[in-house]
C-alpha cells in the first residue's frame, strides 16, 4: 500500500521542482518610471550659466541608460542607422592668364571622371568622361576674375567602385615663342548632402591632387623646374616653354583621390550615455544639457540583468528645450 502512494507523490516533487527553476530562470522587470521634466538654470564645467533639463524619475534599476534625442543619440536607430546621399557636389575656382597671345581660341583645361584608374594616362584619356559642360568654363579670353563654378555629380557614383575626378591641361603644338595660358585652380573640393548636412568628402586644402604627364616635359631636362605645380592652395597649369619641347602636343593630368562613396551610408547603430550602473544609489533625478534649442525624444532604458539574463523596461517622452 505505501508503494501505492510513492508514484503521485514523486511527481508532484517533479513537477515543483520543475516550476521552481523555471521561476529562479525569470529576471524581475525593473519598477522603473520617468515621472516629468521641468527646466532649471544651472552652471556648466566652465563656470558659465547653462539650462539644464532636469527629468525626475522613480523607481530604480540595475542599469540606466540615456538617449538624448540628439543626433547619434536616439533610440529609433539603436541597432544601426542608414542615411541615403541626397546629392554629391563639386566645386572649384579658376581664373585664367593669357601669356604672350595665345590662340583664343585653344580649350586647354578640361574635366573628367572616371571609376577605373591605373596611374597612366594619355592624351586621349581612354576611360575617362568629360564633365567639363557641367561647370560651364569660358575660353581663357573670357576669364577677367577669379571664379567658383559647381555642379551635381552624383550620376557619376557606381556601387563598389571608386570615383576619379581630373582636371586635363593640354598644350597643343605651337611655334618657338608662341604664348600659352596659364590656368590656376583653388578650393578643389567634392561634398556629400546627406539629411545630417554636408560632409566633405575631398579637398584639395587637405592634399594636393598629383600629377601626370603625357608628352615632352620641360621638367625633365635637368636643371629645369616643374612648369605645373599642384600645391594645397593652388594647382598652377602651365605650357612647355623649352625649344624642344614646343612643337609637340603635351599636357598634365591632376587627379583626384578616390572617392569611396555608396548611395547609402551606414553610420552603425546610435549610442546612449550610461547614467547608473549596479553599484550606484538610487537615481531620483538625472540633468542634461543640450547644444541646441528644439524638441527631442528622449528614451530611458532600465535593465535588471543577472547572470540568468536580463529584463529591461523603456521609457520615452517628447521634450522641448527652449
């Protein structure tokens, strides 16, 4: 008879025991709340007078963390944040000087893209496009100030592939003492419109753009200096001079770095800022101070975390900053 009683009463120790491991696997959610905001005046690390939004909170957490609201910091984009490029623009300033009459009518500078560069080049640029409509360049005659020109380029990106820009100077063949012009390039650079603004992506201030040759070139007889000199400030275009040289068809090619851009930018997911951790008191209020005026989500998120797993709770609230 007492083994008749043994089986029931096994299972019911079972089935408790089973019941309470899966109570020691459960993590207790935080009792954790964001009550309201109010702004208060205060002093930042520099000694001056700052508002500071002051969020009063109840209840408390293991962990607490912050996401202001700002750029980089919202929680909408905690597992990653993809941005589309809205435009890619270029622009540059040029002027031109006439030496010694040339040939009004000679298009000696030009513009060109690509997305395949080796580090050769030729007259004929094979490969390249031209771009020089774009930006709308006059003959050199016409040239009687400084100039920026720009235009959109974006057309011109290719996914998984670089972008090549180059300025083309060519000098066709001239008699013995016939003049050339000179055409000077500043403030090189190429942007990328994106909703968080514009990003530079090159600028000739940053590194001058490097030169290659086709054709005789005055520099390479000894003794003689560079005649086209591409600096951060200016990239200076300038025909051969040398006897030798003249009555042969030469130019440079100044050549961008490459462009490393895709439609799409992924900027990694967005941080928050850690505000208690285990260890800290309770956490009765929390003051931030923001940059800029404008209303903001912000979220608190409050973990409870052990070494069975975690149970967090979010709060977010629409806030204004005067």
């Amino acid at each position: 008879m007492k083994a008749t009683y043994f089986y029931p009463i096994l299972s019911c120790l079972l089935l408790l025991s089973g019941c309470n491991k899966d109570s020691d696997m459960m993590v207790e959610a935080p009792s954790f709340d964001v009550i309201d905001y109010a702004v208060r005046d205060g002093i930042d690390s520099l000694g001056n007078p700052v508002q500071q939004i002051v969020f009063n909170l109840e209840g408390n957490a293991d962990l607490i963390s912050f996401y202001s609201g700002e750029v980089f910091h919202e929680y909408t984009y905690r597992d990653g944040h993809v941005i589309d490029v809205e435009a890619l623009t270029m622009s540059f300033e040029y002027i031109a000087t006439l030496v010694d009459n040339p040939d009004p009518n000679w298009d000696q500078l030009s513009v060109h893209a690509t997305n395949s560069f080796d580090g050769t080049v030729t007259e004929e640029g094979e490969g390249w496009t031209d771009i020089t409509p774009r930006f709308a360049i006059p003959k050199a005659a016409d040239v009687t100030a400084r100039t920026t020109t720009s235009a959109d380029i974006s057309d011109l990106l290719v996914s998984g592939k670089p972008l090549y820009i180059a300025f083309k100077y060519i000098t066709p063949p001239r008699a013995v003492g016939a003049g050339y012009t000179t055409w000077d390039i500043h403030e090189f650079k190429v942007n990328a419109q994106t909703e968080l603004g514009v990003g530079t992506v090159v600028n000739q201030r940053d590194a001058a753009l490097p030169l290659y040759h086709f054709g005789p070139d005055d520099a390479s007889t000894p003794g003689r200096n560079p005649r086209t000199v591409s600096t951060t400030t200016r990239l200076r275009f300038r025909a051969n001079t040398l006897e030798a040289n003249v009555p042969f068809m030469a130019g440079v090619w100044a050549v961008s770095p490459p462009i490393v851009l895709e439609n799409e930018i992924d900027l990694g997911p967005d941080r928050p800022t850690g505000i208690k951790s285990r260890i800290d008191p309770i956490l009765k209020e929390y003051a931030y101070v923001y940059d800029k005026p404008g209303t903001y989500k912000v979220a608190f998120v409050a973990s409870n975390v052990t070494t069975k797993g975690e149970a967090k709770v979010v709060k977010e609230l629409d806030i204004i900053v005067p």
